[in-house]
C-alpha cells in the first residue's frame, strides 16, 4: 500500500490518470443502476434489463481489435479526452428515455458509450508507460486493479444511493459530470511526459488498420495459449453480464 501512496505522491502525471479513472469508475456505476432502475419503471420485465447488459458488454467485445489499433495510430491523451467528452453527451442523452416508447433509445445510447469505453481502455493502458517508469509499471497496474475492485463496492453504494434518493434523471446528470472531471484530469496530463509516442501516429489508413488487425488475429491463432485466455475473457465478459441480470 506504501508503495501505491508513494508513486501518486511523487509523479502528478501517473495521478491525473489515476484520479480520471477514480471518477469515470465511480460514474459507471451511477450509469448501471440508474439504467436498470430507469428500464424496470418503464417496462416492469427483467428480461428488458438482460439487454441492457448486452448493450454494455457486447460493443466491448466487437470493438477491442479496432479499438487497439486506434490507441497505436493516433494520440492516446487525445483520444482519451475526446471519448470522455463524447461520452458525457452521450449519458446526458439518457434524459430523453422518458417513456416506454423510448426504452430502444436507451439501448442505442448505451451500446454507442461502450464504444467509446472501447476505445478510451486501450488508450488509457497504452499510454501509462508515457508518464510512469518502467520500474514503476508494476505498481501501477496493480494500483489500477485495485482502483478497479475497491470502485466495484464504493461505486455500487454511492450509485444506489443517488439513484434511490435522487433519482433516475440526477444520477444520469452527476454520471455525465464525472466523465467531464476524467477529461479534465487527463487534459492536465502534459503530452508526451517522457515519450510514449506512438508508431505510425497521424498516418494512418483504413487499410493500415485492416492490416494490423489480420496480423494480430493471425498472430493469436498461433498462439494457442494467448488465444484460450482471449476467449474465456471474452465469453467470461458476456457471461459476467448475464449474471447480474
């Protein structure tokens, strides 16, 4: 634990991020309940909410490979800021599932969030050896799992509470405002800290990104091992999502 204090406390960099992912973590789920609470008022069915978790689960999983090689074409810090941003509006757009006749929208918003979450996790992990050492790197993926897991029980409690006694429309609005704070965090963040640029950076094709995702999948297939763990991680999202239904 020492160690996790130790490295916010001496690189402001590595903390902005941190401190983005805190936010966007806590936001997520104000997002989760209120959109369940929002689908069970309108509809009164728990299988509507079973497509909700689709709806979150399943952009991530088409999106991964194309997401990976924006995060290696373009500029991470860029494209975090840009998809925190997007997915601010995109949130506040939940205000318009006002009635039952509205509850596709709900999923559509949803579903075009998770593309942007797609894209802004590969960024994210990509750009962490830009602002913290290499001996450090460790510490900080450890610190980011642990961010993760400790935001599971905080941010499940915080986004009951502020659903229940605030309500649907609130916990939407305050969600939309954590990802506005994240971008900000990550927009402190100096460019380029100490390198971390990308290859091909500004010059990239459509058929450059085709390429490197065949070279990727085909890379996979040999590797017997990596493509087990790829697939149980992906079915386990899937089956994580039917779970909580």
């Amino acid at each position: 634990m020492n160690s996790y204090v130790a490295l916010l406390q001496r690189n402001p960099n590595f903390r902005n991020l941190w401190l983005a992912r805190v936010v966007s973590n806590l936001g997520d789920w104000f997002n989760l309940l209120a959109s369940a609470t929002l689908i069970a008022s309108l509809t009164g069915a728990g299988t509507a909410i079973s497509f909700l978790f689709l709806a979150r689960f399943l952009p991530l999983f088409l999106m991964s490979p194309f997401a990976g090689v924006l995060a290696d074409r373009f500029d991470r810090r860029k494209l975090m800021i840009a998809t925190d941003l997007l997915r601010a509006v995109t949130v506040l757009s939940f205000l318009f599932v006002d009635r039952p006749e509205r509850i596709w929208l709900l999923y559509v918003l949803t579903a075009l969030q998770f593309v942007f979450s797609a894209v802004f996790t590969p960024a994210q992990q990509a750009y962490l050896p830009a602002v913290v050492d290499k001996e450090d790197l460790v510490t900080a993926n450890a610190l980011d799992s642990l961010t993760w897991s400790t935001m599971l029980a905080i941010g499940a409690l915080l986004g009951g509470l502020a659903t229940a006694f605030l309500g649907v429309q609130t916990a939407f609005i305050l969600d939309a405002l954590t990802f506005v704070v994240a971008a900000w965090f990550v927009a402190r963040v100096p460019v380029a800290s100490h390198g971390g640029a990308q290859r091909g950076a500004g010059k990239s094709t459509v058929r450059d990104g085709l390429l490197e995702i065949v070279e990727g999948m085909r890379y996979l297939w040999g590797q017997p091992v990596l493509l087990i763990f790829a697939l149980v991680k992906a079915g386990g999202s899937l089956v994580w999502g039917g779970i909580n239904v």
